[in-house]
C-alpha cells in the first residue's frame, strides 16, 4: 500500500486521464493504480498525497475525520486584526458557512519555491501571506474565504495535511516520495 507525497505543481490537474489543454497527474507519476486522497484545484500548488488504498483515501479526504490542511497564502491587501477575526470565527460564503479555522499573518516564506509563472504584482498595492489550517475542503474553500475579507488570493499552497508536510519533506514542485510507514501511522493517530 504505497502512500506518495506528491508537490503538485501550478496549472497541473489532479487528474490521471488526459486533459486538453494541460498536464495532469500522470505527466509526472507512473505508479500504477494509485489514486489523490483529496484534490487542489489547477490553481492552486503543493501537498498532495496519493494511495491505491480507499479506506486510506477516503480517511485522508473526507470532512468528517476532520483531518486539518494547513495552506499559505499569497492575498492582496494588507492584512488587519478585524479581517483575522472574521476569518478565525467561520465565513457564511452564502452556499455555507465555514468552521471556525486557525489563521495567522506571516512573513513571506523565505523555503517556498517561485512559482511558474510569477505572481503578478502591483506596485501600488501591498500583498501579505497568511497560513490556514481548515478541516473543511470545499470548492476552492480558502479562496472563496480569502475574497469575503477582500483579500483575493494571489497564490495558494497547501503546504500540511495533518502532520505531513512540505516543511519536513521538502520536495520541488513536480517532486515525488514515498511516505515512512511510521509518518502513516501519525497521520491516522490525528484523530
């Protein structure tokens, strides 16, 4: 039962069949019968992690283990107390309302590889970094919450999934690796 820790490039889709227009999944992974636990939409870059095990899978990705996603990112606009809090307390994005989440302003990620192609930056107007943690994982969730607080997000990287992370697994966007057995073991003692 192979667990893959996966750093989803920019513009790649989570996807193994072929896309028209873009690269998918197997563009970059050739082990067989392997399967994302959980998506990131084509715009967003990091952690994905990938199991032939659908018990596996589904204990990863579905909301009701919970399993935190720490994200960062990248918003225009400069961050104050107020939004923090209304992102902190749950967001009604008017098909739902959030969970409550943990958010922090932080300073850019001096680790976080550049991304291809750039972020577009305007000169008159700041951009800040946030990190995230949800239990959610709705359609383009942090987005959505990001922009309710008009701080549209410019670059998302989910960077954790439960106690997997980028941080401890350093991996270039494209980059691929198996994941200890005991890091599994961890991941189910999450909940």
């Amino acid at each position: 039962m192979p667990l893959i820790l996966f750093n989803k490039p920019f513009q790649v889709m989570c996807q193994f069949s072929s896309h028209p227009s873009r690269e998918t999944l197997a563009d970059y992974l050739t082990i067989p019968n392997i399967y994302p636990a959980g998506r990131l939409d084509a715009d967003s870059e990091g952690l994905l992690l990938l199991t032939d095990d659908g018990k596996l899978q589904h204990h990863i990705s579905h909301p009701a283990f919970k399993q935190p996603k720490t994200y960062l990112a990248q918003v225009e606009g400069s961050v104050d107390q107020k939004m923090l809090t209304l992102l902190r307390s749950g967001i009604d994005l008017g098909d739902f309302v959030t969970q409550p989440c943990e958010v922090r302003q932080i300073a850019a990620p001096d680790w976080l590889w550049p991304r291809v192609p750039a972020i577009r930056e305007r000169l008159d107007i700041p951009t800040s970094w946030l990190a995230l943690t949800i239990t959610e994982g709705k359609n383009r969730q942090v987005r959505r919450m990001t922009a309710a607080v008009n701080l549209p997000t410019l670059r998302l990287v989910r960077i954790a999934i439960g106690k997997i992370s980028l941080e401890s697994h350093p991996l270039w966007p494209g980059e691929f690796t198996e994941i200890d057995p005991s890091e599994l073991t961890r991941l189910k003692a999450n909940n």
